[in-house]
C-alpha cells in the first residue's frame, strides 16, 4: 500500500525552522516556562524533586480527574493521556478501523485522521464545508455519504483551517447521521476555548451521543505546545483498547508534562490561559483584517469563529503554493498554501502573535501582494 505523507506537518516542519516570520502555526504564541511558572504560582522547589522516571502511563489519577471535570458526565476512566493530540488521534485510527470500513471526513479540514484511514487502506467519504455559508457543513452531502460501514464521522471544531465552529444545525445533522448508521464520532476538539467573537467554550461532543471520543491537548487553546502532552475522552470499555496502542506508541507522556499540565489545568490557570489566549485571537484578527485592506478585491476571509488561524481566500495569478513560496524566499514570512487543506486560492495565516511583529510580516505580505499585482497589470 502507498504510504501518504502528513502534507501540512511536511510542509511545517520542512520550512518553519529558521523563519522570520512564521504565520503557520497554528495555535496562540507559546508561553514561556518562566511565565506558566509565574502565572500558575508552581513551587520550582518541588517540581525538581521530581524523579526523571516513567510516570503512570495512561496518566496521572489527579490528571485525569482535572481532565475529566472538563467534560459533563465523564470521569478519570474515561480519560488517556497521551503525547499531544496526534498520539490520540493516531490511536484512535488504528483502534477503530477496520478493512472494508469508510470514515466520514469535512474538507477542508486538519488531516491527520484522514491520512491515517488511508494509510489503513480505509475509504475516505469527503464532505464538503462550503465557504458562501461561513463554511456549513454540506448536509446533503454528509447523509448521502454515511452507511452502515462508516466507522468515523471525524469531526474538527473549532475547524482548522477555517477557524469554523459548527452551527447548532451542523452539529444536529452530524449526530443524527452518527446515530442512523451507528458510526463514532471521533471529535478533536484542540482549538475549543478559544473563541474570538464570544467567551462561551465551543461545546464539546463528549455526552452528546453513547460512540463519542473527543480529543483534546495543551498545544493550542493553552499556548503550550512543546510540553507534547494531549488526551482522549472515551467511554470506559473503549480505553484498555486504546491503553494498548499507547503502550506501543509512546509507553506515556512525559513525568514532567504531566506535572506542568496539571498545574495549567487547575481552575484558576486555565481561566487565565484562556483569557491570554482569547486576548492575542481578538487583536491579532483585527490586525490581519486591517492590513488585508490595503488590496481591497484581493483578499477576503469567513471571520474566524475560534482559533488563532484564517483561511483568506486570495485573488491573483498564481496558485496557493506559488504564492507561500515566493512569501518565504521573497519576504521570509512563512504561511501555510491551501492546497495542503485540499483547496487552491487560500492560505492559512496564524495572526494571534505579538503585535509588532504581526504588523512587519503583514506589511512584507502587502509588499509582494503590491508587486505581484504590479507585474500582473
Ligand atoms: C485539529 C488538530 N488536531 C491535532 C493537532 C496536533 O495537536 P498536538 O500538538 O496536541 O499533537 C493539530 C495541530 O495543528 C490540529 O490542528
């Protein structure tokens, strides 16, 4: 079977070190260990008497308990700690499918889950999210595509690229298909929390439904992505399954990201977390969209609902690939090209970064745009 490369993470890890300016991530501006410390009032003194030892691998109880009151009726049982989100996902994937199933996917969409069931031999059912409708999910579509050996309805929400969260009816139409053919939905959650136009979370789809496993991690609502520390919430007799693919994959997450997660996860961190985050998504969305001003009828973007990332839709001559490559070696500004999401004439820029230095790489961004569009005339 042909192996399939992660585009987006190939393309990420191929170009982003050594950049200028790196737009491309996806997640708020990193904290820095001295500020969780600082913020999360962390006694250093009895951090570091910590042995460098394997810590309990499905994940500290106190973790797992701090993790579980985030979601509605789950407890610690139900949770697995895991390195970042992609261990979780990647579990899931190899738990769940099996030869001869389809799982349902939304383009565009982060394609980690996808890229797995087709490096299983898995059909893959594309949907739709159509952007003249704040990118809806095709409903049509979606009941068309589900049978009864659809495994996984995948679901991104808060959406990366799009910044989209799914409307109550999107939500309503995934659920009822779910449950019509008896499919999981398989729910990653990373960006929830991080909301631009309100303060209420994105609700999770853990409860909503018996076959739910929603995934979640520190990289993108926290700001702390280096501590590679995420987790699944599933119900209790789907874990061991998982446990036992996690004992393959990484043995566990690290003794010390398990420590700095829990300190972040404590109520009152996490509130101030989410506030950071919040705050740098809400200014750096005001600046991305002033600066797009300046070629009025070139750029435009669906508001992003959450996340730090915008999916701008771009017109000029040349494709979405052309354009990221001649950013970097031209300007040395690092975006992502839509065709790694599946779609042509887009890029994903990541704005909730330091102001002045959001505004110098916008302002290289407009300079090529200015010339691209010179030589165009
Ligand atoms: C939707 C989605 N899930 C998972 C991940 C990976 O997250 P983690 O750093 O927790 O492994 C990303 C990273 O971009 C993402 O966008």
């Amino acid at each position: 079977m042909p192996f399939h490369p992660f585009a987006v993470e190939q393309f990420l890890s191929e170009m982003e070190h050594g950049v200028r300016f790196n737009f491309s991530e996806s997640g708020v501006h990193p904290m820095s260990y001295a500020a969780l410390f600082a913020m999360a009032q962390i006694d250093t003194e009895a951090l570091f008497d910590t042995l460098v030892d394997y810590p309990q691998v499905n994940g500290f109880q106190t973790l797992r308990e701090r993790i579980a009151a985030l979601y509605d009726g789950a407890g610690a049982e139900n949770v697995l700690v895991t390195v970042g989100a992609t261990e979780a996902n990647t579990l899931i994937a190899n738990t769940l499918l099996e030869p001869g199933d389809n799982m349902v996917v939304f383009r565009p969409t982060y394609e980690q889950m996808a890229g797995n069931a087709r490096n299983l031999g898995i059909e893959l059912r594309l949907v739709n999210l159509i952007e003249d409708e704040g990118w809806a999910v095709d409903r049509d579509a979606l009941a068309a595509s589900v049978d009864d050996r659809t495994k996984i309805i995948h679901v991104v929400n808060p959406n990366n690229p799009t910044g989209g969260v799914l409307s109550i009816a999107d939500r309503a139409a995934i659920l009822a298909s779910a449950e019509r053919v008896g499919a999981w939905i398989v729910a990653d959650e990373v960006y929830a929390g991080t909301e631009r136009a309100t303060d209420i979370p994105t609700a999770s789809f853990w409860g909503q439904e018996a076959r739910v496993i929603a995934i979640n991690s520190m990289s993108k609502a926290y700001g702390l992505p280096g501590l590679r520390l995420g987790w699944l919430v599933a119900p209790q007799d789907m874990i061991p399954a998982l446990w036992r693919r996690h004992e393959y994959a990484s043995i566990s997450a690290s003794m010390m990201s398990m420590k700095l997660a829990e300190h972040a996860l404590a109520p009152a961190t996490r509130a101030k977390l989410t506030e950071r985050a919040r705050g740098l998504i809400r200014r750096g969305f005001e600046t991305l969209t002033e600066a797009l001003q300046e070629h009025p009828g070139v750029f435009s973007v669906v508001p992003p609902q959450a996340s730090a990332m915008s999916f701008v839709k771009f017109d000029l001559p040349l494709g979405a690939e052309a354009f990221a490559l001649r950013l970097l070696r031209e300007q040395d500004v690092l975006v992502i090209p839509g065709n790694k999401f599946g779609l042509e004439g887009h890029f994903r820029f990541s704005s909730a970064l330091p102001e002045p230095h959001l505004r110098e790489g916008l302002a290289r961004l407009n300079a090529l745009t200015s010339e691209i569009l010179a030589n165009a005339g």
